[in-house]
C-alpha cells in the first residue's frame, strides 16, 4: 500500500502548510529515484532537475508550470514513439496525420480597412 498521506490529508496541507507538502513532494521523489535501478538514476535525477526548474520559472502561475510539465511529457512521448516506429520499421501514423492536417490548413488572412474618423 502507499505510505502517502490520504487525499484530504495533502489538501490539508498545501492549504495550511505548504512548506510540510513541499518537503513531503521531495521525499516521495528522492524515494522514487533512490528505488529506481541504479542505471536510471542518472537520468531521472536530470528530468526531476528539469522538472524542478520549470517549477521555479512558473512559481507565480501553478497551471502554467503544470502545463509546461505536461509539454516537456508530450515531447518526451513523441520523441520515444518515434524511436519505437523507426525501430519497428513502421510509419508514424500520428505525425503523418499532424503533417496531413497542417497542408491541409490555410495560413492567411484578410485585411480589413477601417475608416478613419
């Protein structure tokens, strides 16, 4: 079972103790990656510094750091996906639909005038 507070309990704390959740966050991680075989360890201690950064550039905006953590996945996804086609020896049937759909869109637009009073 995982040793994590409850839900109620960790909205509990970032609501009336932020630094104690903070701390908790830190040790869930550092616990994650010290468990993580030794030859990943490397790794995952960079994403966590990428990860942490990004939270630090976006301190003042929560949905923005998470929405930048979100991207940084996205790409990660897409990236390993792309490894997996080309070692499968097959076509990546979600760029050549992004590729197909960005022909197909109109870049352009109307200029409008407007009187001058």
């Amino acid at each position: 079972m995982s040793d994590l507070p409850s839900f109620d309990h960790l909205v509990s704390l970032a609501k009336e103790d932020p630094k104690a959740l903070e701390a908790l966050r830190q040790a869930q991680v550092e616990k994650l990656i010290n468990n993580a075989p030794e030859e990943f360890q490397q790794r995952l201690r960079g994403i966590q510094f990428q990860i942490d950064a990004h939270r630090q550039l976006h301190a003042h905006s929560p949905m923005g750091s998470c929405l930048k953590i979100s991207e940084l996945m996205h790409e990660s996804f897409a990236e390993l996906r792309g490894w997996l086609n080309k070692m499968a020896g097959t076509n990546d049937p979600l760029r050549d639909l992004a590729q197909e759909s960005n022909r197909k869109e109109t870049k352009g637009a109307d200029i409008l005038a407007f009187p001058m009073a």
